[in-house]
C-alpha cells in the first residue's frame, strides 16, 4: 500500500475554517497520516509586511499536483471555496483521483445541490458528514468520525 500525505484544501481565511482544519489535521494524524495544511504552508510567504502570492499560488499547485499527495477538499457553504476549487481541478486532472467532503447539513445526501457537479468528476470520492455540534462536548466525537471517513476513502485509493 502506497502512503499519501493528505493535502487538506479549503477555506482558511476565517478563525472557524482555520480550526476546522486544525481539529480534522489532528484527527487524521492521530490515523496515522501525514497532512499538509496550507494555512501553515502559506506562513513562509510572509516576508515582514510583504505575502510572496505567487509563491504560495506556486507552492500550492506543486502540492496538488504531486503524486505522493492526495487532494481532500471541503466543499462546505453555499458555493465551495474558490481556491479549493482550483486546487481540486489540478488534483484530480493530475492524480485522476480526490476526495471532496461536505459537511454543510443545509441538504440531505441524496438530493445534494449545494455541491457543483463539477466537483464529482470521475476519480473523485464524495463524503457526505452533516454537522450538527451543538456543543463543545461533540467536538472530538464529530471529528474522528469524520477523520475516519477520510481514512477510509485514503486506503480505498491507495490499495
């Protein structure tokens, strides 16, 4: 079996999708996976006052694009993030293989429209796991089963 480092895209701009993927990061690790955050990636771009965007763009294509990486991406709000979306489009064009996952409870699985058709290309594996947390108390509970989905969707690829 071949082993993956997790390249997790989505949303980082605000503190909730920062920690969301500080909390899932934690969880797929704790499975055993090495996982690139490109929240911290991005963090040797700063240069003082100055954030080298092309080289975070550069830095993150290489990532989605390499073979000894595989792409999740969240696909949550109302429309997915764009840059995911972009990341997503190197990956799975790469790789020929993603996993998208939502989390966004707004619809059930079965008559999902908040996702674009255009991130279940072939090759992609689509998880669906609502969030209902309600308290603090749910937290780690709701994570490692969502860390767990992710794992077994890693291994389904990489056997």
């Amino acid at each position: 079996m071949k082993k993956l480092k997790i390249y997790l895209a989505g949303g980082l701009f605000n503190a909730g999708q920062r920690l969301h993927n500080l909390f899932l990061a934690k969880y797929l690790r704790e499975l055993g996976h090495a996982v690139i955050l490109p929240q911290v990636e991005a963090l040797q771009f700063f240069h003082g006052d100055r954030f080298d965007v092309a080289g975070v763009v550069e830095s993150c294509r290489q990532a989605c694009q390499s073979s000894e990486n595989i792409f999740v991406g969240s696909a949550d709000g109302a429309d997915a993030d764009s840059g995911t979306c972009v990341e997503y489009g190197i990956a799975i064009t790469s790789a020929g293989t993603a996993i998208i996952y939502r989390t966004d409870f707004r619809t059930a699985e079965e008559k999902e429209v908040g996702v674009n058709a255009m991130l279940k290309a072939r090759g992609t594996i689509f998880i669906y796991h609502p969030c209902f947390i309600a308290d603090l108390n749910q937290v780690e509970g709701y994570y490692r089963e969502l860390a767990r989905k992710i794992h077994e969707a890693v291994l389904s690829i990489t056997k």
